[in-house]
C-alpha cells in the first residue's frame, strides 16, 4: 500500500516536471513520427514486401522496441543531475520507500514511451497497417516491459558511476550490439547462420521476434510467450537491482 | 536526544595506483539533550560532514553506535528517518521545481496527506518569508532565498531533530542574523537543532553548546561560555603612559587577582585575570588612589578560537 501510493506519488511528480518541459515534449513527438515519414517508404523495396501494409507489419514493430530500449536506456543521465542536485539524498533521508524512487521514476518513462508508441500505431494505421487489438495491447505489454527494465538498469547503472562522462560510452556500448544483433531494422531472416545464432543470445532479438509476430495477428506464435517470460524476467531482475542502487548510499 | 558512542568512518580514495584510507570520523561520542541548539565547529575536512550523514542514515558507519530520538541507528534506521530531518551541506532543490512544489513533496514522502502537505507548505513559505517566490522555479531564487526553501524542506514534517549542515554558509549578513532567528525559532517550539559551521561568531552566538572537532575527533565539548572559562580566564588591558607604566606594575603586581601581569611597549599593562568585570573597578580603584593617568582600560575575553588554539596548536583561522 505504501509502496503505491509512493511509487505514484514519485511518478506524479516525474511525469510533472516531464510535461513541463516543451522541448521534450516536441521532441518525444516529433522523433517516431520522422522514422515513419522519412524511412519507412525505403521499405516496401527494401524488404521486397509486396505492399506498404507489408512492409509496415516488419518495420514499425522493430521501430516501437527500438524507441523502448533507447527511451530507457538514456534516463540514467537525468537521474545523475538529480544526484548532483542533491535531491536524491534528499528523498533517501526520508522514509519514502527506496523501490519507490525508483519505480516512480521508470514508470515515467513507460508511459512517454507508450504515448510515443500509440502516435506511431495511429500514424501507421493510415498508411494501412492493420492489427487486432489484442495482439496490439499484448505488444504494447511486451514494449511497456522493454522500457521498464532499459529504464531501471540505467537508473542503477547512473547511481552506480555517478557521472555522465562514465555513462555515455557505457550505455552506448551496450546500446550498439543490441540494436545491431535484434534485427530491430531489417529481420534477422536476411542475416548468415553464424549471426543468427549469436542473435538467440540477445534477449532484444526475441522481443522484436515476438512483437513481429504479434503485428502480423499470430497470437498463438511460441515467439510470442517466449519474448514476453525472457523480456518479464530480466525486467524484475533489473528492477531488483535498481532498487537496491537506490537503498545503497549514494554519491 | 541524540546518543552516540565510539562513531566511526574512513573512506578509501584511490589516487593512481594508490588507495588511501582517510579516517574521516574517529571515534565519536556525543550527548545531545532535547531542546538544545548544538553547535559543531571545526576547520574544512574535520569530519562534520561525515558524522551528519552517519546520524542521518545515509552512510553506514564502520563501527560505534548511536541513539537518536530514542531510535537507535543500526538496527531501524527506517524510524530515525521518521524523527529527523536533515539539509544537507551542498543544497537539495530541483532548478525546474518550484519552492512550494518541492515542500509539498517533501511532506507528501513523509506520508503526510495532500491537503495536509499543502497546508504546511503554505505554513512554511510564510514562516520563512517565502510567498513572493513560492511559485517560481528554484533555479530563479537567490542564494539565500534557495538556503530558506531547503531549510523549510528539512522541517516540514515537524522532526523531533533537525541536522543543519553549514545552514548559513554563503549567506550574507543581514541573510545570516534572519537566519539565526529562524534556527532560534525552531529551538522555541521544541526542536532539537543540530548545526555545523566554521564560524566561530555562529557557534558562540547562536549555539547552547558546542563540539569543536580536528580530524575526525572531538576536542572539547561545552557551553561556549565554559569552554572559554576554561582556557585562560579574561586579559584587562590598561593603556598608561610610558612613564608611568613602571609605578603600575609594582602597584598591581600583588593584587592577589592578577594571575599574570606583562608591560606593553607602547605604555601600560596587560592583566591575566580569572574574571575581567569584578577585576576592572579593583584595578581603576588602585590606579585612581594613586593619582596616576589612565588613558584607556579593554576588557579582552578569550574567544572560541583561544579554545581551538590550545586544544589543536592551530587557529582556526588560519586553517
Ligand atoms: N565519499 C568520500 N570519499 C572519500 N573521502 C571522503 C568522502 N567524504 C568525505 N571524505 C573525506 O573525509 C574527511 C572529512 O570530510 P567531511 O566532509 O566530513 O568534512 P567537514 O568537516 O564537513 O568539512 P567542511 O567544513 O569542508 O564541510 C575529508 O578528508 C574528506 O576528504
Ligand atoms: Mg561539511
């Protein structure tokens, strides 16, 4: 109970200093909807599909992950301002709960990410990709799960090395194989065996997979259920973590 | 109020190749009764710092124990946090909240309901002469207006203690003495205050009693009053001329209150006293009856520096 109203009361709070922020905001919008317009007509020639809706099916699922993981995985570096603001002690020497701070804080960006993700659905709705409504919130599941772990590992991570200089390259090295062995951009069906298999080693290949499949209605896919376990346990696990950064002293 | 025993805290620092072990906090006792302003006064790097945040929770301590509001520290920290608040040394507002935001948080995350909260926050602002600024973003607040919001931020949940780290560095003058009634204030309405500084007037004027620390220790402990006492008693200075100086000293060199006489070399004498304000009428007395000229008499009383001093062989103002 306490634990709730805390994680709210944090999240509120986030949320409110986000909102206020106008650039954010622009730029939160502004980003998906330039991947849809300016790259996605690339694909249909690309991908050899045979309409745009085809295409669609392939590209805007790789392009929600893709926002999920970089949406969270570059929080950290806020978290670092708040450290040095002093406002993170500020809240340690009170009795909030420490997975509050935290949880508050990643569920934030689980709902910018989500708000992005619908204008991106919509936006490609007219351009004719279809997709049950179902499949579409099991998806929005699998993305919502993607943000809350990248989000809850940088918290941990920024509290751990507590400064920029040391989180950039960090999360940019992480960032890089993730995004390039996911097959986020083109499907991993193009790529040679020996990548394919060190793909089956990266928990984001199997979570674009069953997006993917999610997209394309096939509900009952194994990629499906086995995304969303792989993608569930390591979001607690990171969540654990994260919170533990959080209990730990600080600065 | 708050009891600690054998309080200790070293850092390891790697420099290079090197790890270096400071002993920040070496052993700490102290006791702090309720209802008192507590005063820790010592030179940068002396181990204030450090010893606040142990008592605040936020660092573990390496070994000692401490009680604080009837809480003890190790094993439920979960309370203390409960009793006490804490404004730390290097500020604690967000730039893009606003004061009256942050206040409200504050006590939101103490538990306190919204209306509540929103209350005390009103409460607060006014106490401490903040209304005008309330709802502008911190970033735009002066100084002296960001140290009122985070001190306000420190007791809006209305803690038995409050730890004040250096609460009037930075400020100026006027800001300061506003200051000193706010933590004065405080003391009225029951609070237990703890203060750091590194000014000896702050200590002096505003604190019930004081603990001088040097490197993590605590050197002296004691009303101001009384630590002075201790030391050296008061300096009577008398100006005379030069020439009569001589017949002065033989006059007063027997006075069974003179614990120590030295001659001036511009004229007069310094007289080493236990207590300067029933010397001054026996000296003007004798000096008087003897027809001798007096030009000036100073009462010198030993400061909290002459304490330091003697307790550490160092100035605190040159260190
Ligand atoms: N996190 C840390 N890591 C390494 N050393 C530290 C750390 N925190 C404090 N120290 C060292 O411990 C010693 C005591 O520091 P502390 O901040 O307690 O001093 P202070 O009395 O508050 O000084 P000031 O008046 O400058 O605020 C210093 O030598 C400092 O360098
Ligand atoms: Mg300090």
């Amino acid at each position: 109970m306490k634990l709730a109203r805390d994680t709210w009361l944090i999240f509120q709070r986030q949320l409110h200093l986000l909102l206020r922020n106008p650039v954010w905001v622009f730029v939160g919008v502004f980003q998906p909807v330039m991947y849809l317009l300016l790259f996605a007509p690339l694909l249909k020639p690309a991908l050899g599909a045979a309409t745009q809706a085809e295409a669609y099916k392939i590209f805007v699922p790789g392009l929600l992950v893709l926002l999920a993981i970089f949406g969270g995985l570059f929080q950290g570096f806020g978290l670092i301002a708040e450290l040095r603001a002093g406002v993170i002690e500020r809240s340690r020497v009170t009795p909030v709960s420490r997975l509050a701070l935290l949880l508050g804080r990643s569920l934030r960006d689980v709902v910018s990410l989500m708000t992005q993700a619908v204008i991106i659905t919509l936006l490609a709705l007219l351009f004719d990709l279809r997709v049950f409504i179902g499949d579409l919130l099991l998806a929005y599941l699998m993305l919502a799960l993607i943000a809350l772990m990248t989000s809850a590992v940088s918290y941990g991570v920024a509290l751990k090395v507590k400064s920029e200089d040391a989180l950039a390259p960090l999360m940019n090295t992480v960032a890089q194989p993730v995004l390039l062995l996911s097959g986020i951009l083109l499907p991993l069906a193009f790529a040679p065996g020996w990548l394919q298999g060190v793909a089956k080693w990266n928990p984001f290949s199997w979570a674009v997979d069953g997006t993917r499949a999610l997209f394309n209605g096939d509900i009952g896919d194994d990629r499906v259920w086995q995304g969303l376990s792989i993608i569930a346990v390591l979001a607690a696990a990171g969540v654990y973590w994260a919170a533990r950064q959080f209990a730990r002293s600080v600065r | 109020m708050i009891e600690t025993r054998g309080l200790r805290k070293s850092f390891r620092s790697r420099a290079g190749r090197e790890t270096k072990t400071v002993e920040a906090v070496r052993g700490v006792d102290l006791d702090v009764p309720a209802g008192e302003i507590f005063g820790f006064l010592g030179p940068n790097g002396a181990g204030k710092t450090t010893t606040l945040r142990m008592l605040a929770t936020l660092i573990e301590p390496d070994g000692g124990q401490a009680t604080i509001a009837g809480a003890d520290l190790l094993k439920d920290p979960g309370e203390v946090r409960r009793r006490i608040g804490y404004v730390a040394q290097g500020g604690s507002t967000w730039d893009e909240s606003t004061g009256r935001e942050e206040l409200v948080l504050q006590a939101r995350m103490y538990g306190i309901r919204k209306t509540e909260a929103q209350r005390r926050a009103a409460r607060a602002l006014e106490a401490f002469q903040l209304v005008e600024f309330a709802d502008r973003k911190c970033k735009t607040y002066s100084g002296g207006q960001r140290r009122r919001v985070e001190i306000a931020l420190g007791i809006i949940h209305e803690p038995k203690i409050v730890f004040l780290d250096e609460p009037t560095t930075g400020l100026d003058p006027q800001s300061r003495a506003h200051m000193w009634d706010e933590i004065r204030r405080l003391r009225a309405d029951g609070m237990t205050v703890f203060i750091t500084t590194h000014y000896l007037d702050e200590a002096d004027a505003l604190c019930d009693r004081i603990a001088i620390m040097d490197h993590g220790e605590v050197v002296a402990e004691g009303t101001p009053a009384d630590l002075k006492r201790e030391i050296s008693g008061d300096v009577v200075q008398v100006g005379l001329d030069v020439t009569a100086t001589g017949e002065a000293e033989k006059l007063l060199d027997g006075e069974e209150y003179v614990n120590r006489l030295e001659l001036l070399d511009e004229g007069g004498l310094r007289l080493f006293v236990d207590e300067g304000a029933t010397a001054i009428p026996r000296i003007l007395r004798r000096v008087d009856a003897a027809g001798l000229d007096l030009r000036s008499i100073e009462l010198h009383r030993p400061s909290l520096d002459d304490v330091f001093l003697t307790k550490t062989g160092r100035s605190l103002r040159e260190s």
